[in-house]
C-alpha cells in the first residue's frame, strides 16, 4: 500500500496548475499554451453559459490531457471536474474547421457541470448533505442534457458549434422535406438511426428553437424550477411528475407540446427547401473523403453492425464507386477508423488507421 501511496504521488508531481477564483486547471510539463487557452475561453464565456442556466459560485477542475489522436472532452458532475483533450477535431469529424477547440470544448463540458449541478430548494439542501444524487437536473433525457450544451457552444461565436455549421439544419430539412420530423419519443430512446448521437442534433435544434422564442432567461427559469423538484429521478419514466410540469409553469406547455410548435416552426422554415445535386448511392449513413483515382471514385463509409439485440459497432469501410455503371462495393472492411484523407497513387490506394495501445507518451 506504501508503494502504491508513494507511486500516486510521484505522478502528482508531473502536474502543474493555474489557479483563478472559478476555474483550477492541471496539466502536464509542456501544455501550458492548452491550459491558458482552456481557462481564457471558460471565463470569457463564464456570464453567458449562466445567463442561460444558473449562478454557479463553485470552483471547478479543468484537467488538460494528451491522450494521443482521440478527440473529446468530458464532466464528471459527481466528482464535479472537466477534463479536456488536447487533440482538435480533424479529418472525418462533425467539428472539423472550428475556430477554436478549447473554445468549443471548454464551453460545451462547462455547460454541463452548471447545469447538472443546478438545484434549488429541498435538493439543494439535500445535495449539500448527501451529493449529487439528488441533484434534480441529472435525471434529464439526453436531449436536454446535451441539447443546452449545443446550444451554449453554438453561442460563444457565430461560426462554430454544431447548430452553426450546417449539417444538424442540413438533417433537419431532409426530414422536415421527408415529413418525418423525430417525436419526442424518438428523440428521448435515440434508435440506431443516422445521425450518430441523435440527442445532440434533436436537443441542439429544439434548444435553439426555445431560446430564439422565449430567451435565455425562460431557458434559466425551467433549470430552477426543475432543479428544486424532489421526485425528479421519477420524471424519466413519468414525465409529468417534474419534467413536464416544469416545462408547464415556464413555457405554458408540457414537452410534447412544445415539440408540436418546434415541428411547424421547422415546416415553415424548410418549406422551399429541395436538396441539391444527384444522389449517387442510397446505403445512407455517413460517406466521407471522396477522391477520383483509377476510372472510379473511392471513398470512406462508415456504417453501424448489431452483434447482438443491445449492442452495436461501427465498420469503417473503403468503397469503390463505378460512376459509369453505378456499382459500388467495398474493397476492404476495418474496425478502426480512418485517420487521415485517402490518396491514389500509381494505381494504388493508401489510407491511415488508428490503433490503440499502451505505453504511448500521453495519460492514458
């Protein structure tokens, strides 16, 4: 146990920190340019993420982490900590061409911790005693939960953010013109459906229909409201025991109702539109990377596979596309991804996978 003890504190040591009233952010020897930029962009948006949600008076870990060629951040509203990973989006990625990804990660997982940790009345005392257990806002669906952060990310700055960059409103149109608009059923059980990670499109769209509608503050109200409720962990399976009554005392509608205004506000917004250029395949689901080489054109599918009835995995396949014929089939199937632009040379295809080991110069 000595040695254990003794071994955990050497690691410590390898970290510094940078300290303000909100915010501790620990990192490595040689991020410090991450670390500042991480606590810049948490205070510069620090009021607005609040305006839309709650006053929050509790300093916050941010943790900078270099775990390689992975993408992603992540709150922890039970040990109550962000931790933020330092590689930016890039090929293949729906946050590809952002400004500034500790802008849009700092914001997004920040957003999360205010709002998960949002209590008022009897929860609050009981969250002050017992912990975050009772913290009403954590029993929210999936499209609550990262449909604010959506929206707040979408905020910070007109060019970045998911409901900003065209493909979430690209998705909505397709389904507003196919008249399957998603129900709040579909959106609250998220079936394996395209897009990958529904709540985040669904909850960022109907987010940002609310705040447009009835303001941030409205936003900030339901968060209060629901965060004093105690019967909260029953909302998910009886929504009208606080979710709905929430939304009720806020917006004067339960949720499906207010789903209902969403719908006709999306009809009559897309009502012209038509989708552009002719489609070339009909297999659906994500196709990225396309390049001409050889008389054909070639290209990266990824696709979901179900093992099993509760479980699922996504293939990365290579395609090759005849355009002369309109045949396509897969040249190669991979269980990795693909990490950078694929390239014809010669007469020959090249691509880059990504493996996951351990012993790599980074956390994990």
């Amino acid at each position: 146990m000595l040695t254990v003890a003794f071994l955990f504190l050497c690691a410590w040591f390898d970290w510094k920190t940078l300290k303000t009233d909100d915010f501790t952010v620990i990192y490595r020897e040689g991020y410090r340019a991450e670390a500042l930029q991480a606590l810049a962009n948490l205070h510069y948006h620090d009021d607005a993420t609040q305006e839309m949600i709650a006053q929050y008076d509790r300093r916050i870990p941010v943790v900078i982490e270099d775990v390689g060629a992975i993408t992603n951040g992540f709150a922890n509203p039970v040990f109550h900590n962000i931790h933020i990973f330092t590689r930016p989006p890039g090929f293949g990625s729906r946050l590809e061409g952002i400004e500034s990804w500790y802008r849009t990660v700092g914001v997004h997982e920040y957003t999360h911790i205010v709002h998960l940790g949002t209590t008022a009345g009897a929860p609050r005392v009981l969250t002050n005693v017992f912990g975050p257990l009772f913290a009403a806002n954590i029993y929210s669906p999936g499209w609550i939960t990262e449909g604010i952060t959506v929206l707040a990310e979408s905020r910070a700055t007109p060019y970045e953010g998911r409901l900003n960059d065209g493909f979430f409103d690209a998705c909505l149109a397709a389904r507003a013109a196919a008249g399957a608009l998603p129900s709040i059923v579909e959106a609250t059980n998220t079936p394996l459906d395209f897009p990958q990670g529904a709540h985040y499109f669904y909850g960022g769209e109907f987010f940002g229909f609310l705040h447009d509608k009835y303001g941030p503050d409205r936003l900030a109200e339901f968060f209060r409201r629901y965060g004093s409720c105690l019967v909260a962990p029953l909302s998910s399976l009886v929504p009208g025991t606080g979710l709905d009554r929430a939304a009720r005392k806020t917006f004067g509608a339960s949720w499906q109702g207010l789903f209902r205004e969403w719908h006709r506000s999306v009809q009559e917004r897309f009502q012209t539109w038509r989708c552009a250029g002719t489609r070339m395949t009909s297999r659906g689901w994500y196709a990225y990377s396309l390049i001409k080489g050889s008389g054909a054109l070639y290209y990266v599918r990824t696709v979901p596979v179900k093992p099993s009835g509760f479980d699922d995995i996504y293939e990365t396949r290579l395609m090759r596309f005849d355009p002369s014929t309109g045949e396509e089939h897969a040249i190669a199937t991979l269980s990795g991804d693909i990490t950078s632009p694929l390239r014809v040379k010669d007469g020959r295809l090249y691509y880059t996978t990504m493996q996951w080991a351990r012993g790599y110069a980074n956390v994990y």
